[in-house]
C-alpha cells in the first residue's frame, strides 16, 4: 500500500509536485540544451518541433525551473546547513558507495552528500541563470559587450555540464538506493528505510517531532 | 567639357576646384583615380571643405569660399614669374603677342569704360589695336608694353603668394605646393586637368573663375592635349544637351543667338555674328552662321521661311533684355509675370530666397507643372507648417499639375558633359496616365494652334506655320524629332568643288554640319547635332565601345558633337609643324596630306601645318584668347571680387571696388543682403554623395543613405557656439532661417583672412518639404538674389548666415 | 517497489528510444543552396542614367518577357559593363534607380488646384490642354508686344515664362523649344543657370 | 527541395564532412581604402540586388547612415576623421563580413547548415536553417552577423553568392565608382593589392599594407590600408582578429569533453549497480518494521 499510515511521511504533496516540476522542466532544459551545444545532440529538437521552437523555449523552460528550483531550495534552505556531523558522514562516502553502511555517521532528514549536491546545485543553476540570460538573445544579448557573452557561453556550457553530471549522480543514487524514489514519488517512506538511511530524521519523526 | 570623361585619365596633374567629382560625379571620377593608379598623376583638391573628393587626392588645399580667381590668379603670377610656361604653345595659340587698344586700363578694380549707372561696361577699349588690313596687330617678340602677355603679367603682378594668403586664407606653403605641382606641366608631354562644376559657376564671379583655369591651361599649353583642357562637369543628365538646344532666353539651337529689339534688320544681325577673321588665313567658322541659321529657320517654319521674308526672322521674338530666371521671378515678384510653365524643374528649390519665390509664384494667374514627380514647386501653395508656412486661400494661382514619363519609360538621347549623345530605349510603360514631354507639349501646342485657327489672335503666323509633320500629330516619336535636328537635304545638294555631283539627295538625312546651306535648300533643327541621325541610322545609338589609341577616344560609341569629335582643339596637341607636342598622347597628327589620328581633327583637315591657321577655329584670330576682348561682362582679365556677401566687408585688393561691378543684381534685393556684422560666418551649399538635387529625396534607398536635412561645421566653431555632432541648429541668413542637425567635423577649419578667423558653414541641399527622407526646409531659404554678370547664374557658393544651437 | 524500478526503466528506455528514432528520421536538408540568380529570364532594356552629366550605361531588367500578356515593370537596374565611361559601375544614386522609378511620389494623373483651394482634384489630359491653352491665349493676346516703343517688330511675349527640363531628352527638349519660340516667349530658361 | 549548388568546404553543426571533393576557384574582393570616397554606391547596390531596405533614419551627427549594420544593411561605410602626420586623413572603410577562411561564425553556429562555407570561400547563411540563436554573434571576431527582429534569423553579407554562382561578380563591387572594390580570384586580387601598396608606398604611405589576417587564416574579402600597422583607426578595425579564446574552448575542445564525461558518469553509475548492486535496507531494519511490508 502506497500510503500506508505508518509509513512516513517525507515530503508533502507540494514539496513533491515542487521537486517533479523542477525535475521535468530540467530534463526539458537538458533535451532542449544538448542540441544548442552539440550536433550529436540536434535531432533531439525534433523533440519540440524543430530547432527554432528548441532554441525559443529553452530559456523559457530555464526561467521554469529557475522558479521552480528557487522556490525549493528557499523552502530546503535551512535543512541544508552543513554541519560537522555532514563533514564526518561524508569522510564514510567510499563505504557507502560499497554498500556498507554500518559506520555511516548518523544523519538528518538529508545526509551530507545530499547537502553537498544542493548546495552545488543552487551555484550552478544561478551560474545558468546568470549567463543564460546574457545568451538569450533575442532579449538581452545586446545589453552586453560580446566578450561577456562569449564568457557567458562558456559558462553557461560548462555549468551546464556539471549540472548534468550531478543530476544524473541524483538521479542514480535514487534508483541505488532503493525506495529513495517512494519518498518523492508518494511521499511516504518505511520506517526501516528511514531508519537505515536516516536514522536522526528518523528518531525525531517518531518522537513526535516533525 | 573641352575633353571627355575617360580622358582624364591621361592626366599628369589633376585639380578638382570648384566642384566635388567624387560625391556629384562619382562615376566620372574614377578616372581620377585611374589617372592615380595607372599614370602616376598627383591629384589636388582645393575647395573650402576637406570634401569625399578630397579623401584620395595627394593634396588637399583649402581657400576660402568664392575667392578662387585670387587663387588661380596668383596661378599666374607664379608661372610667369617663374617662368612655367609652355613658351612655343603661348606664342603660337595664344592671343599673348597681340597688341591691345590704347585706351584700355585697369585701376583700382575697375577697366577702363565703366558706366556706375548702367552698373556696365562701355567694352570698346578691350580690343586688339587693328593694322591697317583690318587684322590685329601683333609683336612676335611679345614685348610691347601693350601686348597682352605684358598686360597679364602686369595685372596679375598683385597677386602675390602672400597676397593670395591673404585674401583666400590658404597657408602660403601649401599655396606654392600647389603651383609647383601645377608648373610641372608646362612641359610639353606632362598635362594638368582641371575638373569643376557648380562650385565655380554659382558666384558673382563665376564665368571669370572658369576663364581663369582656362587662362591657366592656355599659359601651360594644356588646352586641346589629351589629360588637359577645363571640364565642366555639368550638374544634370541632359543639362548639356538642353544648352546645346539654346533652352535659354537669348539663345537659339547650336549657341545662335536671339536678334535683340536693336537688330530688326536680318543682314546685320547676321553680320554681326558672322565673324570675319582678325588674323590672316583663319578659319573663323563662324562665318558659316547664316547656313546654321537658314537650316534652323527651314526646319522650324518650312516652306513658310523663303528667302524674301529674311526666313521669317520677324518671327523670332526681340530681346530688349535678357530674361532669365532670376529676372523672370523678379517680374514675378513685381506682379508682371502672369503665367509660368516647369518643366522637370523645381525651381521653388532652385532658386535663391524662398519667400521671394513663393510671393512670385502666389501672384501667378496660372501655373502648369510638368514633372515626374510631386516637386515642392508644385505643391507652393500647400501649408506645410515651418516648412511651408503659407494659406491656400489667399493663393489664387490655378495650378495644373501634369504627370510626365521618367527616364525608363521613354525613348531618347542625353548629351553628357562630354558632348556625348547616347541613346536610350524604353524599359517599361509610365506609371498611370502620365505622358512623354513631347506628348505633353504637342497636346498643349495643337489645343493653342486650334484656337488660333478658329478664333485667331496676336500675332498667329509662327504658331500656325510651325511644321508639325509628325506621323502622329498629337504624339511627335523621339525618331522623327531627332532625325529633324540631324536636318535633312531639302532639295538635291550639289557637291560645291564638283558641281554636277549631287552629294545628297532630296529628302536625304544629312552627315555633318559642313553640308548646310544659307540658300533654304537645307533644314537643320541644331547644326551642331549634325550627323546623329544620318542615313546610316541613329548614330548616337552606336554601342562599339573600341579604343584603339588607348587613349580612351571611342570613336563608334554613340556620337559626339561636334562631328564626332572627342577632343575639342586638339589641333593644338601638336606644335605648329604638326608634331604632336607629346609623341604618347597622339592624338591627332598631320600624315603628310590631311590630318588624322585617334581623334576627329578640330581643323580643316587639309590645310598643312606651317599655315597660318590657329587651332582655335571658332576664334575669327585663330588662337586661345588670354585677353578676353569684349566677351566678358566684367573685364577681358578676371579680376578677384568678393562675393556679395563677404565675411570681410572689403577687398584687399581694391577697398572701393568690393565686388563684381557688372554682376545681376536687382534693387529691391539689396536691401537683403546680409553683413558680417550680424551674419558672420561663410556659408556655401553644395550636394552629397547620396542624393542628387532634390529628385533622390522621393527614392527609398537615397533616403535611406541619408535621412535627414544636416548643415556641417568644424569643430572650433563649433565649440565657439557650444555644439555637439548631432545636435539641432538653426541657420539663418538675411532672407530666412534653416533648421537641421549639426554634423561637426575636422573637415572644415578655420581660415585667416585679412586678419580675421573666418568660419565657413556648409549646408547640403537636398532636402524639402515633399518625398519619402525627412522633411526638411529648402536651402534656398538663405541665398541671395544675385547673379553672374554673364550667366545671371545665382550665388549659391558665397553668402553669409549665423547659427546657433535650436 | 520492484515494479516502480521497472517501469522507471521502461521510462528511461521509451525516452532514449524515441530519441533515437528522431535522430534516424532527421530530414535531410539541402546541404546547402544559394538565392536563385534573379536574372535568369528578365528583359533587358539598355537606358542612360537621368541623374548627373556622366551619363552612365544601365541595363534595366523587367518582368515578364515583353509578350502581349506580360506588362513590364523594372525590377532591377545595374550598370552597362560595355559604356566606356561608367563600365559597369553605378553611384549610389544610381544604384537605386530603381527605387526612383516606382517612388510613391510620381505622378500617375492630371490635376488642378483652383486658386484658393486647399487641393487638387483630378482632371483629364484634354481638360488640362484646353484649360491651359486658353489661358495662354488669353494672357498672349492681351499683352503679345508686336512693335516696341522704337516702332521696330519685337513679336514677344512676356508674361508667361518657361523653364525647361534638365534631364529630359534632346528630342524632348527640341520640341520644346521650337513650341515656346514660335509663341514669342522670351522668359525661358534651363537649369543650366542653377 | 532545393538542390546543393556549390560545392562545401564546411557546414555548422555537421560534426562529418561535406562534400568537398570538387574544389573551385576561390574568390576574394578587395577593397581598396585609398581609392574609397564613401559614396555608398555599394550599399545602395548591395539593397538593390538583395531586395532589402533599411529604415529611413535620422542624421546622427556624422555621415555614416545607417549608423550600423543591421539585417537589412549588409555592408555600411565607418568614416573616421584622423589627424596624422600628413594632417587630415578622412578614412572611409566599407565594413561587412570578410568572409574569413576560418569562420568564427560557422564554429559557434549549431544549426547543421545554417551557414556554410563553399569551396570558393564564401561564407553564406541558410536563412532556413537558421534557428536564431544568435550564436554567430557570439562567434564573429568582426561584428558582423545582424539578427531580424521581424523572423529571428541572421543575416549578412552573402559575398553575393546568387551572382558568384552563376560567374558574375558581387553588386557592390560592379558598381563601385572608383574602382576601390575589386573582385576576382584570391590570387589575383592579392596580385592587385600588392601594386596598390606599392603605389601607397611610393605616395609616402610607408606603412601601406594589406589587412589579411593569419588569426583567421585568412579572409575573402580584405583592405588595402594606408596605415597597415594601425587598423584601429579605420572605424575600429581589429588589429589581429580571430576567433576567441572562449570560443575556441567553448565551441572546440569542450564539446566532446563535455560529451565524454556525461557518458563516463553515465557508464560509472551502470556499472557500479551492476558491480555493488542496489543500496537495500539491511535484514535487521527489516526485522525491526515487518509490519510495514
């Protein structure tokens, strides 16, 4: 049962749509991208209708997701502090990614690494915000001397492919570790899931906190 | 033009002054930079304005506005002091050893016979001393105090470097860098060019500037060679050929005159025109005037002009003044004018003092605008708010408006300023109703000579007597109107060395000018167009564009007049044994029997070198004239005057005789005149590179290229006044106010004049209140109502306005 | 939950695959291709430039190839490589000759202004003509000076003038003259002068 | 469908090679700065033949006009007024794209065949393809490419290709009045250059030259300037032009970098869940909560 009330709840259902708004819109941002960057990619424009409504929508997407995202990570702002605890769990990253757990530091609702993405996150999508707006040139390129917007190109390129890079990181770490995608998907998360992979959320949920 | 176009490009040294080639002629200037590339000319600009032209010369100098005689004057000073002169050619082409009348004198600005009243000349001291035959005496060794080379160097001894530093503003350094380059072709095989247009032609002084370079081309020997000559880089397509037609109040087809109201008798008036030769063995060839006449008068009234009725010569209207435009809207503006026709002329844009005109053009009864185009002219009567401030309802002109064709629809020859007639075809039917000119005029003619006939009237008989056989009568084709001009045999015309040969027959189209007759056996409707329309066909169609000289003479393309000839005096190419003066410039020579060459001979082609006869065959003494007789109306030497409105107030040379004694200037228009008390800056207007006169303001991509109405300073005055590039300025004169964008620039500097800074401001013409660029006032707002004493050709180069920031 | 996986899989497999399929059906374009060569079938018509004394050669082209059925219109003009003046060469006003020729101020009909009026009304060809001759016929034949004050034969007239064209042809500009002449019209004049 | 009727040296956005066997001669038109007046003849031609008009504007101040170029005015003259040793030097420089050997605009550009680069050297855009990124811009080392508020393509000087193809010269250099643009082969025009520098050098223009720049191995449209050694002062010409540095990496090494370590993390992910397997929840916690399964 997908919703069974014991379970936990992890994200509520706005926090859900938040997150799965801004995920499609990236993946748009993403299929709309690659084909502006490299040939290879072009046909994915077929994708939208050719590549004059890929290169007309992709900002638009971009401005979507900025929202979405900018929204998200105000409303995750404070339980994404790094603390010395986050430190310490990620010295414990090569076990993990072995699959042992059992001296993984405890951790809160998001572990370090998780932290450590949105942190990463935030700056590379406020470095495609940034730049995006200097290429988008039907708008606002013009306001720019051309060295900013060949700066601007490269960083747009580069922050992109960085970003793609963590989502797919994201991404993977949702499908490895099993049932991570429940809790963006339905909201709810087993006890046993939560106590494995966050055990200080975990105990604070039951003990009747939040 | 004395040359041609592509000539130029056998030129040493080339001056552009008193004109603009590269932006009023581009096309015609790459022969400048032909010249450059291929024959190592030096390339001088002298103008008041560093102008497009002045972008690739080798030299650039500036002077001020209208002082171009004192420059070239000074021309002269310096090549008879340094003695640059092509000695042989001056002596034998030139009027230098002929001895002047006792009596003739200059003082203080004036020549002798001077009239204050008549503001004229009494001209009869300006005149060679006549011996005893009746031919002017001459002293070979051109010593006599009164020969004209001594005269000249007496006249011009004033016109120091430092004199001309003076009075022009030009820097005596680069003053004397300009005559070195201009002294190098007094060599016989080195040729200077001097190329101008409406910058000389538009002064008080006009005629006398350009009579100066020709003074200067005769002294150097540059005069009939090939890269020489003084080229008139005429303003419109067919501005040459309409002169050449005598489209002029005084004159008739082929540069005949009018009879004035003195002359009723038809032997003188003949007489007086057919010039006998004042040096023996002359060709003189005017002499052949009554043929031109007779031609002219058969083709015109046909088997009505008979030798007893003198050819209808009381036909021909008498002048009892010359009645140019300029006289023209004076009556106008004195209410004596009632009716005016505009043919494909705009003349409320062309011609000074715009509220004159419209008060002119108000008092019209009627007014018939013939024109492509809707022309400012046309629209007078329109308000169009600051830029044409007037009330239709207290206009009662009638004004008819009637659509013309435009080059591409219509068949027809232009002459170029090299004399050059082309024919051209029709590309396209015209837009709507309008008509070709001829139509127009035929439908206005026969409606006139239909009331004529059925209500008679004054005078009817040339109206009803013109011929008028056109194949259809209302629609005369441009083929029968040019084959009418060409003229034609009107009876058998016997060969006159060989009688019984019958060299044309009746009804024959004829070859050349030398065919005519004085005894109506021929009809010619231009003498000088003879030969255009033969019965070999319309040789001004001719496309065989082969030069096989070189020198850039294309004998079979089209056809040129005079009978073909591209070169005008080439005779004097060659010295007086028939050597031509360069062996790389032939353009004519004598083979041992006639002359002939890549070039039609100017000359009698079979009278052999050695002969007395100068090259110079229109002159009844043979030779190029450096003492202008009574032909100018201001004096046989050029003398510098200043414009009528001078930023100096006096002339340096003279202080009692400011400016030209002699020029067109009416009473009522002194009182507009500006000083430099209250105007004190030099105004000049010219064109653009991206416009021509006030028709490309109708066209989309010259208005494009250049939007709006701009006037151009330089930069010192601009900080003076407190302007910026960009910035809206008014300028106004005595006659009016402008208001356009200032564009400032380095290209105009401040000159020093008689010990005063003068700033020149430049104001393009282009703009009006009609068309598709940005409107914008007429520039003829600020000129003044003064003319050339000899053209009546009105100073637009010349006058004085002030400006500030709008 | 396993089924969840697998259909996230299937999802990622149906996205790369329709990826994939768009990337084999990507029309191929031409590799590349010029404008058409405007020219190819116009009708040429040799003319002279109407602007400045140069007189440079052009060619016209026209639509349509002079049939009956096909009414001409410039399209293009650009210079006559043969003329050995211009050699092919234009200024910048003749380059937009064109734009002279369909210029939304020519002139298609007759017209009058009556005196007073704020504007022109359409007229016809004979209107225009008969108008104009009358009141040329008037103004002549109240002011025609046949003698002058000397008793000599003048025959002028000078109350209505005429300025001529500048840029009409030779055989225009003849017709012209010998009409003005034959009235007795001494106010005439070309823009020559200005 | 249209047809390919040059043949290609490059394609943007076209990672194989076109067809190039056929070589044809390259053409180039000279511009020579000494003999230019700025009559604009050729831009007047350059609007006539290719059918686009500019706006009627206003008067800046200057004579240039239109002040830039734009989608409609493909080439413009930049006059620049300079006081050098020989005093004042009025400088008229015809600007447009040089049509360079190695085209920045053809490397930003990621629409396959939105510009290409025929085999006679000239660069053209394929207004059809051209998807309106303005990518070009970015690329240009010259400034040149105008992006079209009215149907968001890019457009410049196509070096006449229309008329080259069919062995005519381009518009602008029939009808210039002065001679100042030529047009013929590379090797001929560098022929004529070199005589005109020798003309300006033997006039005094001691550092007469040609502006030919190597950083874009050359162009296919280049001057013959005055003052060789200071091409700023024609109006801002680049003194050694080529394609930026961040274009270079953005539009060069970094695509397939970029594209290679994608696959690389995608590789890395597929391949540690097939060696490591899924992170589970471990028995005990399973123990702990049997309810919940």
């Amino acid at each position: 049962m997908k919703n069974d009330p014991k379970k936990l709840l992890r994200y509520t259902p706005s926090e859900r749509a938040n997150h799965w708004l801004t995920a499609i819109t990236f993946i748009l941002l993403a299929l709309t991208g690659l084909p502006l960057f490299h040939p290879f990619f072009y046909p994915l424009t077929l994708l939208f209708g050719g590549g004059i409504w890929t290169r007309i929508i992709h900002p638009f997407f971009g401005i979507l997701m900025v929202i979405s995202f900018g929204i998200m990570s105000f409303h995750f702002r404070q339980l994404n502090t790094m603390t010395p605890a986050d430190w310490q769990w990620m010295r414990h990253l090569r076990e993990l990614a072995n699959g042992d757990e059992r001296n993984m530091p405890e951790s809160g609702k998001f572990n370090g690494g998780q932290k450590l993405l949105f942190r990463l996150l935030v700056l590379f999508m406020a470095l495609l915000l940034l730049s995006g707006i200097v290429i988008w040139r039907a708008y606002f390129s013009f306001l720019f001397p051309v060295w900013v917007v060949r700066l601007s190109a490269v960083v747009h390129a580069a922050a992109a492919t960085v970003i793609i890079g963590l989502i797919m990181f994201h991404i993977y770490m949702a499908i490895w570790m099993r049932e991570s995608m429940d809790a963006m998907l339905y909201g709810r998360v087993r006890r046993a899931w939560a106590k494995q992979h966050h055990s200080a959320w975990f105990r604070q949920v039951i003990s009747g906190g939040k | 033009m004395t040359n041609h176009w592509v000539d130029i490009k056998n030129a040493d040294v080339i001056i552009v002054m008193g004109g603009n080639a590269a932006e009023a002629h581009p096309c015609g200037f790459k022969w400048v930079t032909e010249a450059k590339a291929h024959n190592s000319a030096t390339f001088i600009v002298i103008d008041p304005r560093f102008t497009r032209s002045a972008a690739v010369a080798d030299l650039y100098c500036p002077l001020r506005t209208g002082t171009d005689i004192a420059f070239l004057g000074g021309v002269i000073n310096y090549l008879l002091a340094h003695n640059k002169i092509q000695l042989e050619y001056v002596k034998a082409y030139t009027n230098a050893s002929f001895i002047v009348k006792d009596g003739y004198k200059f003082d203080s600005g004036l020549f002798s016979g001077y009239d204050d009243a008549k503001r004229s000349y009494d001209k009869s001291t300006w005149a060679y001393e006549l011996g005893p035959d009746g031919y002017a005496k001459v002293d070979e060794t051109m010593q006599h105090p009164r020969c004209v080379l001594q005269l000249l160097k007496k006249h011009y001894s004033r016109y120091t470097p430092e004199a001309v530093s003076n009075i022009c503003g030009t820097p005596k350094d680069i003053f004397l860098k300009v005559c070195g380059h201009i002294a190098t072709t007094s060599a016989p095989n080195r040729t200077l060019t001097f190329m101008y247009a409406l910058g000389w032609t538009q002064h008080t002084v006009g005629s006398q500037m350009i009579r100066t370079a020709a003074m200067v081309q005769l002294l150097l020997g540059n005069v009939g060679m090939a890269g020489g000559g003084v080229n008139a880089l005429r303003g419109h397509s067919n501005i040459q050929g309409l002169t050449d037609l005598g489209l002029l109040s005084n004159l008739l087809p082929g540069y005949m005159s009018l009879p004035s109201e003195t002359e009723t008798d038809y032997k003188k008036y003949i007489a007086a025109r057919a010039f006998k030769p004042l040096r023996p063995g002359q060709m003189s060839f005017w002499q052949n005037y009554e043929k031109f006449h007779v031609s002219l008068m058969k083709s015109w009234f046909g088997d009505a002009a008979t030798k007893e009725n003198n050819w209808c010569f009381d036909w021909l209207p008498k002048l009892d003044k010359v009645y140019d435009v300029l006289q023209a809207f004076e009556l106008m503006h004195q209410g004596k004018l009632n009716g005016y026709f505009c043919q494909g002329f705009n003349p409320l844009a062309s011609i000074p003092n715009k509220a004159k005109l419209i008060d002119g053009l108000s008092k019209l009864k009627y007014l018939v605008i013939i024109d492509p185009l809707a022309t400012e002219t046309s629209c007078f009567w329109e308000d169009h708010g600051e830029y044409n401030n007037v009330d239709p309802s207290k206009i009662q002109t009638e004004v008819f408006r009637l659509p013309s064709t435009c080059f591409a629809e219509e068949n027809g020859s232009l002459t170029n300023s090299g004399r050059w007639m082309q024919w051209h075809y029709q590309g396209a039917p015209p837009p709507g109703d309008a008509k070709p000119d001829a139509q127009i005029m035929a439908g206005i003619f026969l409606k006139l000579r239909d009331l004529y006939r059925k209500e008679g009237g004054a005078f009817p008989d040339p109206i009803l007597n013109i011929t008028w056989g056109y194949r259809i009568p209302h629609a005369p084709s441009p083929e029968e109107l040019a084959m009418e001009y060409n003229g034609k045999a009107l009876a058998d015309l016997a060969d006159p060395t060989d009688k019984p040969k019958i060299i044309k027959k009746k009804g024959q189209q004829l070859d050349t000018f030398l065919q005519l007759r004085d005894d109506g056996s021929t009809s010619c409707g231009c003498w000088i167009f003879a030969g255009a329309w033969t019965e070999k066909g319309n040789m001004m169609a001719r496309r065989d564009n082969s030069d096989p000289s070189g020198l850039g003479i294309t004998l079979k393309w089209a056809f040129t007049w005079p009978a073909n000839r591209h070169i005008l005096y080439n005779r004097a190419s060659c010295d007086p044994s028939g050597k031509p003066w360069d062996p790389n410039r032939k353009v004519i020579y004598w083979d041992g029997s006639k002359w002939t060459g890549a070039d039609v001979p100017d000359f009698k082609p079979d009278i052999a070198p050695g002969n007395q006869m100068g090259p110079f065959i229109m002159q009844p003494e043979g030779v190029g004239r450096l003492f202008a007789l009574d032909k100018m109306a201001e004096g046989p030497f050029p003398e510098h005057y200043e414009p009528f409105e001078t930023p100096i107030d006096t002339n340096p040379l003279h202080p009692a005789v400011i400016n030209n004694p002699a020029a067109r200037v009416f009473k009522d228009d002194r009182g507009d005149f500006g000083t430099s008390k209250d105007f004190p800056y030099a105004a000049t207007s010219y064109r653009v590179a991206e416009h021509f006169h006030f028709w490309t303001k109708h066209t989309r991509i010259s208005s494009i290229l250049q939007p709006q109405q701009f006037v151009e300073i330089g930069e010192e005055l601009a900080k003076e006044k407190g302007i910026k590039a960009g910035d809206m300025v008014k300028v106004w004169s005595k006659r009016g106010f402008i208001k356009a964008v200032a564009v400032v620039t380095k290209r105009f500097k401040p000159l020093q004049v008689n010990g005063k800074t003068v700033h020149h401001v430049g104001i393009p013409i282009h703009w009006g209140f009609k068309g598709i660029a940005k409107n914008g006032y007429l520039a003829n707002t600020l000129t003044p109502f003064v003319g050339d004493a000899n053209t009546q050709t009105p100073e637009f180069k010349s006058f004085l306005v002030n400006i500030e920031k709008a | 939950m396993q089924v969840t996986r697998r259909q996230f899989f299937k999802v990622c497999a149906v996205g790369i695959g329709t990826s994939s399929v768009a990337a084999l059906g990507f029309s191929t374009d031409a590799l590349a291709d010029v404008r058409p060569y405007k020219l190819a079938a116009s009708s040429e018509t040799r003319n002279t430039c109407p602007y400045c004394s140069v007189s440079c050669g052009l060619i016209m082209h026209s639509l349509g190839d002079k049939a009956k059925n096909a009414h001409p219109s410039i399209f293009h003009i650009e210079g006559d490589p043969d003329h050995p003046v211009s050699r092919g060469t234009l200024c910048p006003k003749g380059a937009g000759l064109v734009d002279f020729i369909h210029s939304p101020n020519r002139l298609k009909y007759p017209e009058y202004r009556a005196p007073g009026s704020k504007e022109w009304q359409r007229i016809s060809w004979d209107e225009a003509f008969t108008r104009i001759a009358q009141l040329m016929k008037a103004d002549r034949d109240k002011n025609f000076i046949a003698k002058n004050s000397a008793g000599a034969a003048v025959n002028r007239w000078l109350t209505t003038g005429f300025l001529a064209a500048s840029a009409s042809s030779n055989e225009s500009g003849y017709i012209t003259h010998k009409v003005v002449r034959s009235t007795g019209i001494l106010a005439f004049d070309n823009q020559a002068r200005v | 469908m249209a047809l390919q009727s040059l043949d290609i040296t490059r394609r943007s956005g076209t990672t194989t090679p076109s067809p190039a066997q056929r070589k044809t001669m390259e053409v180039a038109k000279l511009i020579d700065v000494s003999k230019c007046i700025g009559c604009k003849a050729c831009q007047a031609a350059c609007m006539e033949w290719n059918d686009t008009r500019d706006k009627i504007g206003t008067n800046h101040g200057v004579l240039d006009n239109p002040m830039d170029l734009t989608e409609n005015s493909w080439t413009v003259m930049r006059y620049s007024e300079v006081e050098t040793s020989r005093g004042l030097e009025w400088l008229i420089r015809k600007d447009g794209c040089m049509h360079c050997a190695k085209p920045g605009c053809l490397k930003a550009c990621p629409a396959p065949g939105a510009i290409v680069q025929y085999s006679n050297g000239i660069v053209d855009f394929q207004e059809e393809n051209c998807i309106g990124c303005g990518y070009c811009i970015t690329g240009c080392p010259f400034n040149i490419p105008r992006l079209s508020k009215k149907d968001s393509k890019v457009y410049k000087c196509t070096l006449c290709s229309d008329r080259v193809a069919v062995g005519l010269e381009p518009a602008c250099a029939k009808t210039c009045p002065t001679g100042a643009i030529v047009f013929g082969t590379k090797e001929d025009m560098m022929h004529h250059a070199q005589g005109r520098v020798a003309d300006l050098k033997s006039r005094g223009f001691t550092s007469a030259g040609i502006y030919d720049p190597k950083g874009v191995d050359g162009t296919h449209v280049f001057y013959v300037l005055q003052h060789a050694d200071t091409p700023g002062i024609y109006s801002g010409l680049p003194k050694a032009p080529s394609i930026s540095g961040m274009v270079s990496i953005w539009k060069g090494v970094f695509k397939p970098v970029a594209s290679f370590a994608l696959a690389l993390g995608a590789f890395g992910a597929f391949f540690h869940y097939v060696i490591k397997g899924p992170n589970e929840v471990s028995k005990e916690n399973e123990k702990e909560f049997e309810d919940e399964k």
